[in-house]
C-alpha cells in the first residue's frame, strides 16, 4: 500500500486532512483521541511523529460543547447559577464564584461577611480537591496506577465535608447573587478543622511516595519548559504560569473577597518545566489549607445570604462587568453584558484550560511522544471547561 | 569526575525507590477503605441531595402544603417542574343557588378549591438539583429527598407526580399506623 | 529414547493445566495485591475472597466475539496470540520445582530458556504488525528494542552464575547451592541478581518496564485491536511468563528447592510467589520510565555491569581454580 493510499484510508475528517497537508515525508500521524487515556475526556491531539518523536502537534476541541454562553442568553442571572458548576467539573465553586460575582459587582450588591469567609472556605476546599484529582491522574498518565487511589482517598473527605453544605459532590451550584444557598454548620466546621491536620500530615507521604521518586523526577525535570515569554503570549495563567517563574495569581493581585485579610503565599517555581508545575500545585494545597484555617478563625457569626437576595425574576441592571478569581487552572474570567432585560445579553467565560492548552502545541514540538503526554498532563486540563 | 559524581547521585538515588516500596508495604497492611456497597451503605447519605419531595403540612403529613402557585415552576432553570391546579369541583344546584344569591347580595364569595396540586409533575432527567425551586416556594413545601439510590431502565422512569409519591408514602405508612394504634391502646 | 518421550509429553500435558491455573491464580494474586496496597478490598465476591473472579473473567473472554480489524493479516493476526503462548509451556520443562523433579534433564536448561523467552518478544511483534493499527505499530516497535536489548544483560547475568556453578544445567546449579541462604548463589552473585531481576522486568513487560503495552501512551499498545480470547492469551501469557523469569531466578540465586525442614517443592513455591509479590509491588508502586531511559538504563547501567561482574566472576573463578585445586 503506498503512503497516499494509506492516508487517503485513515485520515478521514477536515482537521485530519489539514494536519497531513504539511506532513513530512515518512511520518506517522498519530489521533490521540477524542478517546484516549490520557486526554481525560474528549480532548484530541493530532500529532505527527518520526518514530517516537513529536514532529507537531494540533489539539482539535470541541467535542464536548454545550454552549453555556448561549445558555445564558435565555435565562436570568440566578438561573445561570447551575450552568456555573458544569463549566469546571473540577474546581466548580471557583466558577460558581466568577459568574456571582460578576453579576454582584454589576448590580452592586454587598454580601454579608460571614458569607465572603464561607465562599472562600469552600472555595480553597475545592481546589484542593481539584489539585489532587490533578495529581493522581497525572500519576496514572505517567504510569504509576496507586497515587490517584491514595488522592481520592483525601478527596472523598473534602467532598464529605463539601456535601453537607451544598448536598452536591461534583458539580456545586451553591453561590447565590448576594451569598450563598447554605451556612457552614457546626459539624462541618467541625469536620474542616478536622479536616486540616489529616490532610497537612498526608503531604509529607505525598512527597516521599511520589515527588521525591527517582522515576518520576526523571520523567517530569526538564519536560515541557515553558519560558515565561511563551506563557504571557498564550495567556497562560495558574500554576501554569506560576510554574514559570510569573507570580500572577488573582488573589492578590487583583484582589476579592476576603482575600487581602488572609495570610498566604503565591508559591512560585523558576524550573519552568513540569517538574516546576507539579511544585507549585503541591505547595498551593499546603497554602490552601493556610487560608481555610485563618478564615476559620476570623469568620464572624451573622447572615450568609444579603437580606433581598435576588429571585429569579430579577433583572440584571443595565450595564457591563467583569470579575475575575483564582480557579485551580487559573485565572477565571466573567465578563456580563446586560441591557436591563429580564435576560442577560451576553456572557462571555474566559477559562483558563483554553488559554494553557494552547502553549501545546508549541511545547510539545520536538519531544517524545511519552513526554508530550506529560506536557498534556502537566497542563491540568479540564476538558469540559475548554469548549464551554 | 563530573560524570563519576552524578553516577554516585544516580545510585544514592534509586534510595527513592526504596522508600516508595515501605509506602505501599505500609497501607498493604493497613485496613481498607472501601465500604462494600451493597451490603453495606455509606454514613453521609443525610447531607446528599436527592430528587425532589413535597412537604406535607403540620397536621396530615401526607397533604402537602403546596398551594400550587407556580412560582417553583418558573422559577426552576431547566423547566423540569408543571403544577397542575385542582380543578373546582361540580357545584350541586343548591350550592349554585347559594352562590348566585350571595352575589346578588353583593358579597364576596370564597373560592372553595382545595389549594393543594391535583398533579406535581416532576422531571427529574432535567433537573439540576439547584434548589431554586426550594428557595422561591413561599410555603417551603419543597425539599430535597436524601434518595441516592434512584435508578430507572428508561428516561420515563425519572417522571415523578410528586403528589403520588406523596400518596404512595401514605399507604406505606398506614399499615404501620394501624398497627401502632392498638399497642398504644392496650399499653394505655 | 521412549521412556524419556513419554516423560516429556506427560509433562507437558501437565505443564498445560497448571500454567493456565497459575496463571489464573497470579491475576488473582495480583488483583488482591494491587487493592490491598490502594487500600480497596480487590475481587471479592465471586468465590471465597474473590478467588473464582479470574476463572469468570476467562469465561468471560472466551464468550467474546473474536474481532479482527479491516486490512489486518489474518495469518499473523491469530498466529501470534497462539505463539505467546505455546512456547511458554516449553519454558517450564528444564525447570526442577524440587529434587528429581523436572520434566526434562537437559545439560543446557538454562539456554533453553532465554533462548524460547525470545519467542515472546516475536509473537509481540507479529501481533503488533498483524493489527495495522499505528498504537499496536508503535508498540510492536518498542518491544524490538526493548527485548533484544534486555536479553544481553540476563544472558550476562545468568552466565555469571553458571560460571561459579560450573554447568547450564538447571539441577545441577540448584545442588551445587546450599540448604541454607548463605550458601545460595545470591550471595557470592548479588549484582548479577539485581541485574536479572531488572532485566526480567524489562523481559516480561512488567511495570516499570511496560512500555509495549503503556496504555497512557498507546492506549494497549501491541494488543490494542484484539478481542475476547486474543488478548487473553497475551495477558496470560504475561503472567506465566511472570512465573518462569521468577522460578529462574530461584533456582539460580535462590537456591531452588533447597531450604532448611520443609519439603523440596514448598520451598520453591515459596521462593517464586515470594518473587512474583516483589514484582507486583513495583508494579503499583513505581511510575513507568520512558522509552530513552528504558534503554539508557539498558545500554549504559546494566550492560557495563553485567559485563564487569562476568570478567570479575570468571578471573575469581580460575584463580580459585588454580588456588585450590591445584
């Protein structure tokens, strides 16, 4: 059979044909996906090798599109609060965040303190969730099966703790337009305090299990650098960025919420390769649990939810917004358009998974296949919130 | 000697690998996590959030206090919820009669309807369990069950009359009323 | 010589049954293991302790519809399932499991061995090739360089024990060892022993050495388009191959059936699943190496070593030689 035959037989649909225009004379095409272990989901990457090397690579999205911006052209603001916990499976409070938050600094809303300590408890609590399921499946992409069950273990505590307030395990819409739907009670304080020592003694075990092992600092040191020229011109943001040596992080420098209140360090890593990324989530969940634990401290008693809280006939005031927080990939943006009428008119959700995945391709030219799905990995991509 | 030194780091290393082994050994031997399912049920089903429930009024816990105002069905996102309203029953001639005679007279008359749904229609494949419904309903009777063991064949098994459940709850709890009463009597 | 056929054939028959059954044991073995170590119960209910869950997965894989992809070789494709694993029942007939015990006393046991392990390997790459699948291809590719590069340094290894031992024949490498765990071959050979054990990983596919069949890369790799059976085969096959790198190193290091009040047999059972539990171990403990440093650790670890302890062991040997039985 002769290679055009070849091509002509596999290489099917319009991004295939495109991808082989370019191919080089004896390589190999190769679909990683839409179903493939290590796209957690429905990512495809077309990649092109010599052998086992990575000649180029082209992420092709939208398998998993369900248009959440149109979605919120049809319905009120606190209707769209459901769609918020589907964007970002993994860390969806943090969206749930964006989207309320937007609409509060649009209408000018102001939320009751104890509620601004609640979301960033549960916030922080979810992001520590959504590093460890990180961190297991990345394990699991770079071949070691046991990590992901010894995270899900932790996991399984903070989505116990998370349950009793939002009765959710995944998707959470629990932020409401001036508050939030439940108050913390006294045995879910309870189980956060608990909560904190557990987890602060399994990081150690983390490290030397994991970090420190001589097979994964070979497989990730000096993989995937990305020069931090290369992530401010994809905007990348998150520990994709902070991995890279770029100290951004919405928290402090654009700061919300309680956030300037609490004592917390933006972890960095000047590595700028996998091995950097990998630091910076491990030290995040550390900070993370930091901030939980003052913010249990300073919370104060009183309402959780601003007295006139929103219903869902209420109308956007006219205008236009845009709130930003810290997601578990990054930087989450919202930015509302409304002209007063009983729906939005447009919601535009900047998601930090579209803007890493995109140093991709770029990345992962001239590496290893075994070494593209550790930059992939290393992206801490969430499928869903890539296409929205 | 730079290449000497580095095999000498290569070696001390392969250490990690030792150390990963104790890891494993250790929770080989510790005690599972798992909680065998089918015999045996997880602890924090109180806080989960199942489909959705009518709650019945102080009095008969099996008449719900809904008043079937429709404000849960347009309130709920994926429009999952249809209230259908009691129609008023056929008046007898003599009631006719009354009522023609006191609107002569000038006076208010009262609309006899139950409030409580004929119908509460309830598509659970759609919702979202945001709990919207639950937060507009001005007579707070709407809750979420703690059911996380809902399974169906087909999408049509999801199509829950809220009030039949209600009913079915009823006659479940009957038996066990009837039974009650005459151990209390013969305590008494 | 009939007596001799007649043992070989009695043998083999029996060799059949309990690979299959030991094979269907160490998926079980390793099951139970993995779900201990991640803290999970492993197969539980069918049987006692799960013990039946393999024997129903097999039943399961025969009930299968055998699926062969479009433009595949049908020749090669199901001639390699089959070539995994007949040799593989050839691989037990030199091994003594205790005194007397074996099917097969043949001089050169130990070469008979790595030289049917290779099989392995080629049925690899026939299934891999047979697929025209890119996954299977690139799988197929790996095994290539990866089995021919790993053979040398076991040969290596081997070779330096049957110097000290003096014979390639598999009994007579075990008498030659002690009752106890200092007089095994272990000890006067302990470099040669890690340098098998590494290379067994890398022989057999194990973890961290699975690059063939690394499902985060190549999804299946070499066994990615087959089906019911056919892969059976490929995944039984890896485990009594499992078995025969393991009973080798027994009855090279470990001193075989040798070992102080239990009977001969026990203590080699013993020895192997000892083995094997180690191998799982690193299965679920260890993140798999990439291809380059599967063959740098090859080519610029292994091999130097191998090399040194073999000059090493046979300088001491013919000093030894002229020292004392002259």
């Amino acid at each position: 059979m002769t290679r055009n035959a070849d091509m002509e037989q596999v290489a099917g649909d319009f991004y295939a044909e495109n991808f082989a225009k370019d191919a080089s004379e004896g390589s190999l095409i190769l679909n990683l996906g839409p179903q493939h272990p290590s796209t957690h989901g429905v990512l495809r990457v077309l990649v092109e090798l010599d052998g086992e090397y990575v000649l180029r690579a082209e992420p092709v999205i939208g398998y998993l599109h369900r248009m959440h911006e149109k979605m919120a052209e049809v319905k009120t603001a606190a209707q769209y609060i459901p769609n918020m916990g589907r964007v970002d499976y993994g860390h969806a409070i943090a969206w749930n965040w964006a989207f309320v938050g937007a609409v509060e600094r649009l209408a000018g809303i102001e939320v009751p303190p104890r509620a601004e300590y609640v979301r960033v408890i549960t916030c922080e609590l979810n992001r520590i969730a959504s590093h460890l399921l990180w961190w297991g499946a990345y394990l699991l992409d770079l071949g070691a099966f046991t990590p992901i069950m010894y995270a899900f273990d932790d996991r399984e505590k903070i989505l116990d703790i998370l349950q009793s307030p939002t009765g959710a395990r995944l998707t959470f819409s629990y932020f409401r337009i001036g508050g939030v739907a439940r108050d913390l009670d006294e045995d879910c304080v309870k189980a956060i305090r608990e909560f904190i020592p557990w987890m602060r003694s399994r990081l150690p075990m983390y490290k030397e299990f994991v970090s420190d092992n001589i097979i994964l600092r070979r497989r990730i040191e000096g993989v995937g650098v990305f020069e931090p020229d290369l992530c401010r011109r994809y905007g990348a943001t998150g520990p994709v960025s902070r991995g890279s040596g770029l100290a951004y992080d919405v928290r402090r420098d654009e700061p919300y919420s309680v956030y300037p209140k609490l004592d917390f360090v933006v972890p960095t890593s000047d590595l700028m390769d996998a091995r950097g990324r990998y630091d910076v989530r491990m030290e995040e969940m550390a900070q993370s649990l930091n901030i939980i634990e003052s913010c249990l401290d300073q919370m104060p008693e009183g309402d959780t939810l601003v007295k006139g809280a929103p219903k869902p006939s209420w109308k956007v005031p006219k205008g236009e917004t845009y709130f930003a927080v810290e997601g578990g990939r990054g930087k989450i943006g919202v930015h509302l358009v409304s002209d007063g009428g009983k729906n939005m008119y447009r919601v535009k959700l900047r998601s930090p998974s579209y803007s890493n995945l995109s140093l991709f391709a770029e990345a992962s030219r001239g590496t290893l296949l075994a070494d593209a799905v550790a930059i992939l990995g290393s992206l801490d991509l969430i499928i869903p919130e890539i296409d929205r | 000697m730079n290449a000497i030194k580095q095999a000498f780091r290569t070696v001390s290393d392969l250490w990690s690998l030792m150390v990963g082994l104790r890891v494993t050994g250790k929770y080989f031997v510790e005690p599972q996590r798992t909680v065998r399912y089918p015999w045996k049920a997880v602890s924090t089903v109180g806080t989960f959030k199942g489909h959705l429930e009518l709650v019945g009024g102080t009095k008969d816990p099996f008449k719900p206090r809904c008043i079937s105002c429709g404000m849960c069905a347009i309130s709920c996102p994926s429009g999952c919820i249809t209230v259908v309203k009691r129609k008023p029953p056929k008046p007898t001639p003599e009631e006719e009669k009354a009522v023609a005679e006191a609107k002569t007279r000038g006076e208010k008359v009262k609309d006899q309807t139950p409030k409580d749904p004929e119908k509460f229609l309830y598509d659970f494949s759609l919702c979202s369990l945001c709990g919207t419904c639950m937060e507009n309903c001005p007579t707070g009777s709407l809750r979420f069950s703690h059911n996380v063991y809902v399974a169906g064949y087909s999408r049509n098994d999801f199509q829950y009359d809220l009030v039949l459940q209600l009913r079915e709850a009823e006659a479940q709890a009957k038996p066990a009323r009837r039974e009650a009463r005459p151990a209390a009597e013969s305590e008494a | 010589m009939p007596t001799e056929l007649i043992r070989i054939l009695i043998s083999l028959v029996a060799f059949a049954a309990a690979v299959g059954l030991i094979a269907l044991v160490m998926v079980w073995v390793e099951r139970k293991v993995c779900g201990h170590i991640q803290r999970r119960p492993g197969p539980y209910e069918v049987g006692p302790w799960g013990l039946l869950q393999p024997l129903a997965d097999a039943l399961k894989l025969m009930g299968k519809q055998l699926v062969m992809p479009d433009q595949a070789d049908p020749f090669l494709y199901w001639l390699a399932p089959i070539l995994v694993f007949v040799p593989v029942l050839l691989l037990y007939l030199p091994l003594p499991v205790g005194d007397g015990l074996y099917a097969l006393d043949i001089n050169l046991g130990v070469l008979l061995i790595i030289a049917f392990a290779g099989f392995t390997g080629l049925s690899m790459i026939l299934g891999g090739w047979a697929q025209n699948n890119k996954y299977a291809l690139l799988g197929a590719a790996r095994t290539v360089s990866q089995s021919v590069a790993y053979e040398i340094p076991m040969l290596l290894s081997v070779l330096a024990v049957c110097f000290v031992s003096g014979s390639l024949n598999m009994a007579a490498v075990v008498k030659e060892q002690g009752t106890w765990p200092w007089n095994w071959n272990v000890m006067t050979q302990p470099l040669a022993f890690v340098i098998y054990i590494v290379s067994a990983l890398g022989e057999t596919n194990r973890a961290p050495f699975d690059l063939p069949e690394a499902e985060s890369e190549l999804t299946a790799g070499y066994h990615t388009e087959y089906s019911g059976m056919g892969f059976g085969m490929f995944f039984l096959a890896e485990y009594a191959n499992m078995i025969v790198v393991a009973s080798v190193a027994t009855v090279l290091f470990l001193g075989g059936w040798q070992g102080p009040v239990l009977p001969g047999p026990l203590w080699f059972l013993l020895k192997v699943s000892l083995l094997v539990l180690l191998f799982v171990f690193f299965r679920w403990t260890y993140p798999r190496v990439r291809f380059d440093q599967l063959l740098n650790i090859n080519w610029k670890w292994l091999m130097p070593l191998a090399v040194a302890n073999l000059a090493l062991t046979a300088f001491f040997v013919k000093v030894a030689q002229y020292a004392f039985v002259k």
